[in-house]
C-alpha cells in the first residue's frame, strides 16, 4: 500500500501534527484513506508522547537520536509527520522514552 499524503497532511492545519492534542482531521474518502487517516492519528498521538517525555529527561530531537539510534533526519521526519511510524521506531524510541503507547507512564 502506497501512501497517498504524508501523515501530517491529514492533519487540519497541517502544522499541528504531534504538536496538538485538539487537531482536526481530514476526512477520507476510501478505505485505503481510512487506514491511512487512523495511522495518522496513531503517529501523532505517539509524537505528542514523545514530546511530553522528552521534557523532563531534558532530551533534545539530536540528543533522543543519538539515544535511539534513529538517524536525525529520519526522527526529524517521523515527529514533523513527513514518513511513517515504523514499529522499529517506536521499539527503538520506547527503549530511551518508555512506553509510548498507552496514555500511561
């Protein structure tokens, strides 16, 4: 299955991707959209976890990079919604954050 937008785009405006717990969605119009638009919001709910954890641990994007092993640009992408959440990413980000998954600590 292709993409057919990154994951912030599906985001309304766009610019609130993982920064924005009250985000608007786009709707969508097919099934594939559909599991594209409940990955999106997955992402994001995931990316504001990752934000929030980040704070007390005083870890900056380079810093969590490092931490993770996920390359700057790749960790840049995935919390700005540019490229999918991979399950590899989120492994490697629970190993430094902890769990991302749930609303929980």
């Amino acid at each position: 299955m292709s993409l057919s937008r990154p994951p912030r785009k599906w985001a309304k405006p766009d610019y609130k991707f993982g920064k924005d717990a009250e985000t608007d969605w786009h709707s969508a119009n097919t099934r594939e959209e559909e599991i594209e638009l409940a990955a999106a919001k997955i992402q994001h709910d995931i990316v504001l976890r990752t934000r929030v954890k980040m704070v007390p641990r005083n870890l900056t994007q380079d810093a969590l990079s490092t931490a993770s092993g996920i390359s700057d640009s790749v960790l840049g992408k995935v919390i700005r919604g540019d490229r999918p959440l991979l399950l590899t990413h989120l492994a490697a980000l629970e190993r430094v954050l902890g769990n991302l998954r749930n609303a929980g600590p």
